[in-house]
C-alpha cells in the first residue's frame, strides 16, 4: 500500500506541487513560443511527454553504466534518439502540428525539463518510478501549455481548437507581451494553490536546472537567499 502511495506521489508532483513551468520555471521558451492555440500546445506537450517518459526509462537503465565524467553528452545522447523518433512520427502522422511547432520541436533536445529530471532523477532511481517521474512532468508540461494555448487562443483569435467562441479579437494575446501576461497570472496562481495547500514554494528556478551542483549563480543565489533569512529571522527577534 505504502508502496503503490510512494508511486501515486511520484506520478502527481509534477502536475501541481513541482510543475516544470510553473512552479520550476523550466522550459519557458517553448511555453511562451507555441501556445498561441491549444492544438500548438497539447502537440509540444505530447511530444516532450513521450520524449521524458522513455529517456527517463533508458537513463534509468543505464545509470549504473554510464561514466559519471561524461553522464552529461550520453543524456543528451539518448534524448536526441528519441526526439528524432518522435519528430519522424509527428511528420508522418500529423504534419500540420510538424510545421506549427516548427524548430521547437526539434529544440526538445535541449529542454532544461528533460535534462533536469534526467540528472536529478532517472540517473539515481530505479526504472519505474523513472516512468512515472517522467509521465507526472510530461502531464503537468502539457496541462501548463494547454491552460495558455486557450486563454491566448481564446482572448487572441475568439477561438478554441479553431472553433468560433467570441466575436472580439484582442490580439495582444497572441503577440508575445500577451504570452508573458498570461504565464506570470498562471505562475501567481500555481504559487497560490501550493501556499494554500501549505507547499512550500521554490525560492529559486535554478534548484531545477539539472546544472545547480556545479553552478556559481546558483550557489549565489542560495547564499543571499539564507542571508536574507538570517537577517528577517534576527529583525524578528
């Protein structure tokens, strides 16, 4: 029961509690650049989705073999198989989405999300709760970008999935002031919902970059961040 509970938890953090987007500010570029519509959205969710699920697996696999020096180039290794695959599928089966997502998908090799729970994760668990880490991230991915694909889509063109819902058109919502507009109210609402459910918020997006170990900034970061603490914890005193 425990066991099946630890899964469960595994599956759901990346949904609310640790969403990439939202709550560890990983992949912005992406999110801002395809949910101008909610088709755009859920295609890049998909794709990124079955990128992490099986690069999690294969990493996990593997994470006894690869060398610690060059752990880094093999994950990309990897996740570049896969995304040549996915790419390859999305062609053949849904050009459209292909030629919407344009050199994003692709780009998917490189997004801070795959390689952030590849290092911080799959290389140190054992396969399935991998899978499950990668599925919970993939949904909370494509539950972020669906959520701003139809408000920019809704607010931007009056319409959902292509079809017609409001007469008014206010474009500014699909033009990239609108696209942050969008992600900072999300962001203040994902904060709020974990504050509320007594969830501690990430102080900092760096805590999930998969680089965090060996970065300065981060350390800086991390070092004025407990400064501050000491001094509001002293002030109070």
């Amino acid at each position: 029961m425990a066991e099946k509970k630890s899964y469960l938890q595994e599956f759901t953090k990346g949904i609310i509690k640790e969403n990439p987007v939202l709550c560890l500010m990983l992949g912005t570029c992406p999110t801002l650049a395809v949910t101008t519509s909610a088709s755009n959205a859920i295609g890049m969710g998909v794709a990124a989705t079955a990128v992490l699920v099986c690069s999690n697996a294969v990493i996990s696999l593997l994470r006894k073999v690869i060398p610690d020096k060059i752990r880094i180039p093999a994950y990309i290794t990897i996740i570049a198989g896969f995304v040549t695959i996915v790419q390859m599928i999305v062609k053949a089966f849904a050009p459209a989405i292909n030629d919407s997502l344009g050199i994003f998908l692709p780009l998917i090799v490189v997004n801070c999300i795959i390689l952030g729970r590849a290092e911080m994760y799959a290389s140190k668990n054992p396969v399935l709760p991998s899978i499950l880490d990668g599925l919970g991230m993939g949904v909370g991915f494509t539950a972020a970008l669906l959520c701003m694909g139809i408000i920019r889509e809704l607010f931007g063109s009056g319409t959902v999935f292509g079809l017609q819902v409001l007469p008014v058109q206010i474009l500014i919502f699909i033009l990239p002031p609108g696209g942050f507009f969008v992600y900072g109210v999300l962001i203040a609402l994902a904060n709020k919902l974990n504050t509320k459910a007594g969830k501690k918020v990430v102080d900092s997006p760096c805590q999930g970059c998969p680089m965090s170990k060996t970065c300065k900034s981060f350390e800086c970061a991390k070092t004025d961040s407990e400064i501050s603490d000491k001094e509001v914890a002293e002030n109070a005193g």
